[in-house]
C-alpha cells in the first residue's frame, strides 16, 4: 500500500508520457480511419498509468488534453482534461493493486476507468454542452432519456454509461494484450523495488 | 513529414506577441462571458476574435474548425429545441418537429459558448508555434523536463504516423481487410495497432539512455539562446483584456442591484 502513489521521475518515465500521448493520438486516428463508433483515444493514458504509476498516468492524461487542446485548436478536447487525469490515475492504481495480471482484473479496472470517467465527464458535459457527448448512440439515448422526461442530469449520466463503459473495457482488452507482450528489458526501467547493486 | 500543429508561418502583429499574452486574451475570452452572463457580452467576444484573427490574415484556417464543430452546436439545438425540461412556449413547426422558444435559448448559448472559445483558442493555435511556446514557458520558469515532454510530442507524432502507414501496408499487404462491416474494421483494430505501441513503447528504452547521456537528470539551470521577455506591446494588450474581465465583473454587480 505504501508504494501505491510512489512514483520514479527519471528520464525514462519523461520518455514514456510524450510515447503515451502519442499512442492516445494513434488510437483515435485508427479509430476514425477504421470508422469505429468508439474513440479508444485513452490507450496510451492506460499504458503510462500501468507501467509509470498514478502520477505518471495523470500526468499523461491531463498533458495529452492540454497539448492538444493548445496546438490542434480542439477545444472540445480541452474540457476533458480531467477526465483524462482520473482514467490515468484510477488505471494506475488499480495496476499497483496487482489488477492487470490477470484478465479478470483488467475487466475491473476497466470498469473502475469507466465509472472514473463517467462521474467526471457528466458535470462537464452539463456544464459545457448541456449533456450531449458527441458521440451518436449516446446522445440518441440523451435525446430518449429527454423525451421521455427524465432529468437532465440522469439523461446525460446514461449517455455518458453508454459510451465510456464499454470503450474503456475495450481499451483495457488491448491494452492488456499489449502489456503482456512487452520485453521484460523494457518493463524493469519501470520497476519500483529495483536496487543498484555494487560488486566491491 | 506533417506536424500535427496548425501553426501558421505568418510574420503579423499577432504572431509577434507573446504567448502570455495570447494565453490571457483566452482566459479573458473564456470567463468574461462566463462572469458577465449575458448573452451579448458572447458576442463581444465573438467579434474581437474575428477581428483578430482577420488582421492576423489567417481567418481563412479557421472555417474548417468552425465546420468541424457545427455537427455538435446542430445536435444540441435539435435536442434542446426538441426536448428541453423546461420547453413551454413553442417557437415554430418544421414538419411534424415542434422546436419550442427555452430549449433553442438554452442551446445558443451554449452554441455561442463552443463557438466563442473555438475562435478564442484559434488566435492562439494558429499563431504561436509550439517549439516557440515551449520556450517562453521554460523562461518563465516551467520545468525544462515538461519542456522536453511538450516539445516532443510533437517530433514522435509525425514518426509514429509513418510507422503506422508502414505497418497499415504490411498487414494489407499479407491480405488483411480494413474495410467491410464493422466487425471486419473491429477485428482489424488489434493487428494495425498492437506493433505501432509496442515499437514505440520499446524505442522510449533508447530515447531514455540517450536522454540521461546528455545529461538529462542535470540539476544545474538551464540557460537560453535567444532571451525573450514580455514587451510593452504585450503589457497593455493584458491590462486591456484585464480590464473586460473587470468590466464583466461590474456588469455582473450591476444587473445584480
């Protein structure tokens, strides 16, 4: 418990964030090529968050919002920098917790990502957007859940349970495979109980 | 290679002033309208970004933007005029729609929202460079280790593109299909995507030696080539924006008394 938050700021974790934020770009450009009716834009977030810690993972998921937001003009995107920053660090907590060695627990820290992201998300989308996503399933329940008189609130939480949940258990699916593939040369530049040993 | 920065090579006044200021002009854009709650002072805004952007010469850029973002303003008006709570009074009849006055009401402003914060961000994008950016950030004192994060965002996304395209070719080319029902473009996610992370995951390995190499962790200050501090110009552009935030505040007050 107590290395939960314990994060090692070398060079190596500065190397990952921008490789993190770069793979969250990868995945949405799939996304849209392959015209998937899902964003799959936190993969990287989730990666960082797994191999760095908490710390790391928000970091890259807040930076990630943030440079796009102030380069590619996206300020849709910018808006959701908190919801970045809790997908990354509920998936690294869940990761220190020892979830994703199994396939059971990636399927729980994808829920715990989701819910992270949906309780996030929802104030903002109120706020900002009145409670549509952007996203056409979800705001086609949006516009149900209003026809149908439900509050406005209610409406958008649904909206937002429709769309997050099962993107981030996608998500989660890749990038457990990923993970698991990883060379363990790479892997041990982000272990925590490492020590230098010395020979004299 | 492409950048994925929309920065525009222009040598305009606007281009000339520094980032802080712009960044200001963003914040005095996004929360004036926010403190003032009037639908008016979003048009104010709306009218100084435009004016800026056309004497910057790049307000040709900002359509697409603009184009990109009306699929959402149009979803929200249809449901908000269509379904709003607090819809009473209806406004007119398309076909058997009804769209009721609140509602639509409700999605302008918000409508206005995105739109004004769109063109307020557009001022700054498309005329600060990121490299740029990043430098006055490290002289005002931002950790040069964010720096190096910022900055290489920017040279690993073009480098990852073209492995993607590299890699997008391969699998096609040993007969995987990318195109079809969405459960041939699902199944084709994992085989396009899975090497581009792993290869760029194991070459931050490299970049990370190289880094500490070149003295990376240094704890001594950094110094600057090219020194740049906030000029007069940049000043009064500030106070002026400080003064619509005050302004905004003392509108506020008033319609409050």
């Amino acid at each position: 418990m107590k290395n939960l938050f314990k994060t090692k700021l070398n060079a190596a974790c500065f190397v990952l964030i921008p490789a993190c934020i770069g793979i969250n770009y990868l995945g949405k450009l799939f996304a849209s090529v392959l015209k998937l009716p899902l964003w799959l834009d936190s993969i990287g977030t989730c990666i960082g968050g797994i191999l760095g810690g908490p710390i790391i993972g928000g970091i890259c998921g807040a930076a990630n919002n943030l440079i796009y937001g102030f380069t590619t003009g996206d300020s849709i995107t910018l808006v959701y920098a908190l919801t970045s920053l809790g997908i990354g660090v509920a998936v690294g907590i869940m990761a220190r917790l020892g979830r994703m060695e199994k396939l059971s627990g990636a399927i729980l820290t994808a829920c715990v990502a989701g819910l992270t992201a949906v309780v996030i998300s929802t104030p903002l989308n109120l706020i900002f957007w009145g409670g549509t996503t952007g996203n056409i399933w979800g705001d086609a329940v949006f516009a149900w859940s209003q026809a149908s008189g439900l509050p406005v609130a209610l409406g958008s939480f649904l909206d937002e349970v429709l769309v997050d949940v099962p993107d981030k258990l996608i998500t989660l699916l890749i990038v457990y495979a990923i993970i698991k593939g990883l060379p363990k040369k790479l892997t041990s530049l982000y272990e925590l109980d490492d020590e230098v040993a010395s020979l004299d | 290679m492409k950048s994925i920065s929309l920065y525009v090579d222009k040598d305009t006044c606007l281009t000339r002033l520094h980032p802080f200021a712009k960044m200001f002009y963003i914040l005095a854009a996004v929360s004036a309208p926010l403190i003032g709650g009037a639908l008016w002072i979003y048009g104010l805004f709306l009218a100084i970004s435009l004016c800026l952007l056309i004497s910057g010469k790049i307000i040709r850029k900002v359509f697409p933007l603009i184009a990109f973002s009306f699929t959402i303003i149009i979803t929200i008006f249809l449901i908000h005029g269509l379904f709003n709570q607090e819809n009473q009074k209806v406004l007119f009849h398309l076909g058997p729609l009804a769209f009721y006055e609140e509602g639509l009401l409700y999605a302008a402003r918000i409508g206005l929202n995105i739109l004004n914060m769109l063109l307020a961000f557009a001022t700054f994008v498309l005329t600060t460079k990121p490299a740029d950016l990043v430098d006055d950030l490290e002289q005002a004192g931002f950790s040069p280790r964010f720096g190096y994060m910022i900055s290489s965002v920017f040279q690993i996304i073009p480098q990852m593109m073209g492995t993607m395209n590299t890699i997008m070719d391969a699998q096609r080319s040993r007969g995987m299909e990318t195109e079809g029902s969405l459960f041939v473009r699902a199944k084709a996610f994992i085989p396009l995507i899975s090497p581009v992370v792993s290869s760029s995951l194991i070459n931050t390995r490299e970049r990370a030696i190289a880094l500490e190499v070149r003295g990376f962790d240094s704890k001594n200050k950094k110094t600057f080539l090219r020194e740049h501090k906030l000029a007069g110009k940049d000043k009064t552009f500030m106070l002026l924006m400080a003064l619509l935030i005050a302004g905004s505040i003392v509108w506020r007050v008033l319609t409050w008394l």
